[in-house]
C-alpha cells in the first residue's frame, strides 16, 4: 500500500485507538476519519508524515494534548475536535 495517498473511513462507528501504523507508509496525503468513536491519543507516527496535508479526525474521542512535533507536518487543512 505504498502508493496508497488519501484514506477515508469517515460515519464508520469504528473503535479502539489509533495505532502507530502509519509511518509505513509515508506517501498519504489525506486522512479523513471523522465521526468515528476512536480513542486514545495520536501515534506518534503521524507527525512524521511529511505528505500529509489533509488530517480531519473530528468527532471522536481523543484525549491528551498534541505534541509540538505537529508543526514538523506541512499540514493545511486540520480538523479535530
């Protein structure tokens, strides 16, 4: 999945955390996950994505701080909440 550049599971009523998957592949330009019920905090491994411009994960159920390493990320569109 290397060549894999927008995912979207998005209404999906998925659970459980985020795991720290997703510096495997570091070419995702989108990650669109909102209105989901996951949970836990943000892995690590999104702020080393430097394709990834798109990362809407509102409506779920996050907790914890962002780190500062979010700024690392050429991020232009961020939604969560």
């Amino acid at each position: 999945m290397q060549n894999l550049r927008e995912v979207f599971v998005e209404f999906n009523k998925l659970r459980g955390t985020l795991e720290d998957e997703f510096s495997s592949n570091s070419n995702i330009a989108g990650l669109h996950m909102m209105m989901n019920k996951i949970s836990g905090s943000l892995p690590g491994s999104l702020y080393k994505l430097q394709a990834l411009r798109i990362l809407n994960l509102e409506s779920n159920h996050f907790e914890g701080t962002i780190s500062p390493l979010v700024n690392n990320v050429p991020l232009q569109h961020l939604r969560i909440g």
